[in-house]
C-alpha cells in the first residue's frame, strides 16, 4: 500500500453536511432513467409510452455501440419519455407496481468461478446485464471499448467532493461483495486494478483490506481518479485507464453475483437548506420528491444533483441519474443586503482574502449567487495555484478562444479533470471549467469521427 500525497486543490468549510447514518426509503411510487444526463452517448429509445417493462427490460441504446444498453430501475409501466431541445431524451419515467414488480433475470457467476472465467465471457455478461456504464475511461469519461484491456482500472474509494454520499456509509456491511466486485475486475485487468481511499478513512481503508494500493492525502479534487492518475502515471499510454466509482462496484458485483439487475443506491442529502441531511437507502433513479420533503423547504432554494461542482441544477419533480448519488439543497441567494459595502465578511464564502472568512474557521453557507459579473480574465493566477494536475487553466482558456487546437492540447487541456475549482476561484466569474468540458467534448467527437 502506498501513500499519495495531492498537494494542490481546495478544502471546503461548506455547512450542511449530512449525518453519517442511514435512513431506508421505501420503493418509491415513480423512478426515472435520465439518458441525457450519461456524457458523450447517442441515445436510441427502445420502449414507448405504455409499454410494460420489467426490472432489467432495455429502455435505450447507444446508437454508437448497441451493445451499451441501459436497463429499467423498475417494473411496471412507462408512464412518460419527455424530449428537450432537438429531440434529446431527458427522461424515462416508469411508474412501478405496487406489489410485485417483474424481474428480468440474468447468469449468476458463483465468486469461485471467477478464478476460471474467461475475459470475453465476462465482458459479455456485463453488456447483457446493461451494466457497462459503470465503467468511464479517461481522459473523456466516455464508456470504454469493451474489447480493449485498459492499462489501469481505478477504484475510488473516496469521496472529497461536497456532499457525495460517504464511502464508509456506502460499504458498511458489504465486505464480501466488495471483494466480489474486486476479483471481478481483475479478470478484466489482471494485476492493473489501483484502488485508493481517503487517508483520513481508517474504517474505509480497513473495509478495503488486501486489496488497497494507495491511501491519498489532500483536499478535494484528490478523490477522482483522473487526479491520482496523473500523479501515479509513468508514460502516456496509460492516459487512457478506465475508473469505476465504489459504489457502482458493488452495483456490478450484485449484477454477476445475484444474477439481477441492481436498483439499491445510497444518496447523500446535505445542503445548509435542506430540511433533512442524512444518508438515505433508496431506488436507482428515485424523485427527488421522495428524498427532500417540499413541504418543509421556504423558498428560494436550488436542487443540485450530483455533488456542487459536478452535478446539475434540478427541481422538486427531477429524478437521480445512474451516476449521481448526492442531491444538494442550497440557497438560491441574491437577496438585497444591507450596507454590504461596509460588511467585512466573516461569514462570506471567498477563496481570495478580500473577506475576514479566511479568518473564521466555522463552516460556512453557502449559496448560488456569483457576487459579480463576467469580466476580463486579470490573470490571478487563482486557477493555476487550485488545480490538482499543475494546469495553467489562464493559458489553455486563451488558447480556446484562439481556436489553436495544437496549442490547447500541448498545455495540458486533456489532464483536466474537470473539478470546476479554476471556475470557482476566479474572480472575474470566468467559466473556465465549462468551457473547458465543452472544448474535451467536441475533440473527443472529432476523434471519433476520424475513425469511424
């Protein structure tokens, strides 16, 4: 086991976490798969509304690949397919049985037949169980071919990020088929599988046992693996190492070893306006509806599912995705303040030290108002001094605008690790990151297309 120290980065005093403890829902009336919600995907819907589905029935396919399918959360009936702007599918909603939901059924894989499977053959039963989304390969996060062997499989076993729900919450009780899911992947990399875990987790690190590689110091983003990669790498061709989330491992691992398709997921609520911050066991793809009671909200909140710099704005009647596994409620902010020229911020969030908040070690509220406009980029160099993979996000931004291709690429855009810290941090409200996902985007779209 080795440690990693991430010197760069940035430490949130965010108020609103949530308890680590966790509260079982029960099944839900309606869940949701959100195609428009998967990166890079070309969805093709193969049900219609009214169809009967079952628990494992394919609802859509990437165009690009129609092995990639994605499977029901639930068994009943397709209630809705909603379309937004040029057709995109952004949602299919199911509304499931009341007392017994069907099930499709798929070959088990006993844990002793994993030492004798063959790679094509468990590949296979990962595609036919709809399952393949869990893996991303770097450095677009894109669903990996799955007939190419990857130079690494990341595993991480952290989460840095505000508020993701908590690894120890997640894998408490779930040794054995975290171990499942491990010698699993194994097949897929012998001897390539890098697992790594927050330094300050000994509960997780001990959970994690044999099969931990790195124990990782730092602050946020030093849970993603696209950070520890970069740290851990020796040439470029392992630019390209595949990475599965904790949870989604154990997501897998009951696919093969259950044969049934999994709907349990852990969803972290949190946020200084939620009404009710705690670890909740629910459905994949559950209404937020059903994890944040409405009524009790005043007004004037955001729902923002996925973690603060990852996820995406919501509302009440949104569903989570297959990757989200946070639902964040914060105030919407932009209310008048009083004298604010005089105010000397002891509770205002700031990375600069403009305000006397680097001062107060209280957690702090947060909230969605950018206090200020887009302005000319001063060169601060703010970005550069956060980010985890020693970019110079100033340069690669200038060099977008320039649409010098060669130039963006030489310094670095593909590292990105897309954490949003560069956007957070500037002060002339630039959106670096975005811009910097849009352009990742479009060059991984023209590559694809050069060799198709």
């Amino acid at each position: 086991m080795q440690k990693l120290t991430i010197k760069k980065g940035y430490r949130f005093r965010m108020a609103g976490a949530p308890a680590d403890e966790r509260v079982v829902l029960p099944a839900p009336a309606r869940v949701a798969a959100l195609p428009e919600r998967i990166p890079h995907i070309k969805p093709r819907l193969l049900v219609k509304e009214g169809d009967q589905v079952q628990i494992g029935s394919p609802l859509f396919e990437d165009k690009r690949n129609p092995r990639f399918q994605f499977l029901s959360p639930g068994g009943g009936t397709i209630h809705a397919i909603s379309f937004g702007p040029r057709r995109v599918i952004q949602a299919i909603v199911i509304d499931r049985k009341d007392d017994h939901e069907p099930e499709t059924r798929f070959q088990a894989v006993a844990e002793e037949q994993l030492a004798q499977i063959d790679r094509q053959e468990l590949v296979a039963r990962i595609l036919d169980g709809g399952m393949w989304w869990a893996f991303r390969e770097l450095p677009f996060r894109d669903l990996p071919a799955p007939d190419g062997e990857p130079p690494f499989i990341l595993v991480s076993l952290n989460a840095k990020e505000p508020f993701q729900a908590s690894p120890a919450v997640y894998l408490k009780d779930q040794e054995r088929l975290l171990t499942y899911g491990l010698k699993a992947l194994n097949v897929l990399a012998p001897g390539k599988v890098l697992v790594f875990a927050d330094a300050n987790e000994p509960g997780v690190i001990q959970q994690a046992g044999q099969w931990l590689t790195h124990v990782v110091s730092g602050n946020y983003p030093c849970d993603d693996p696209a950070t520890v990669l970069y740290h851990l790498k020796s040439d470029a061709s392992q630019n390209r190492a595949w990475f599965v989330d904790g949870q989604d491992l154990l997501a897998l691992a009951h696919l093969l070893r259950e044969g049934r398709y999994p709907i349990r997921r852990v969803v972290a609520v949190a946020g200084s306006a939620a009404p009710d911050r705690r670890h909740f066991q629910t459905r994949l793809g559950a209404p937020l509806s059903q994890l944040v009671d409405e009524a009790r909200l005043h007004g004037g909140e955001r729902f923002v599912v996925g973690g603060l710099f990852r996820g995406y704005s919501s509302d009440s009647d949104g569903y989570v995705g297959f990757y989200e596994t946070a639902v964040t409620v914060v105030p919407e902010g932009g209310e008048p303040e009083f004298l604010a020229l005089f105010n000397p911020g002891v509770s205002r969030p700031s990375y600069s030290r403009t305000f006397l908040s680097r001062l107060n070690p209280k957690s702090l509220v947060y909230n969605c108002n950018m206090h200020g406009d887009l302005r000319a980029c001063i060169a601060c160099m703010h970005c550069a001094d956060v980010c985890p993979v020693d970019l110079l996000p100033q340069m690669i931004y200038k060099s977008i605008l320039a649409e010098e291709v060669e130039e963006y690429l030489e310094l670095g855009l593909l590292d990105c690790v897309e954490c949003g810290l560069c956007s957070y941090v500037c002060p002339s409200k630039i959106e670096l990151s975005r811009t910097f996902i849009a352009t990742k985007a479009a060059y991984a779209k023209e590559q694809a297309a050069k060799t198709e």
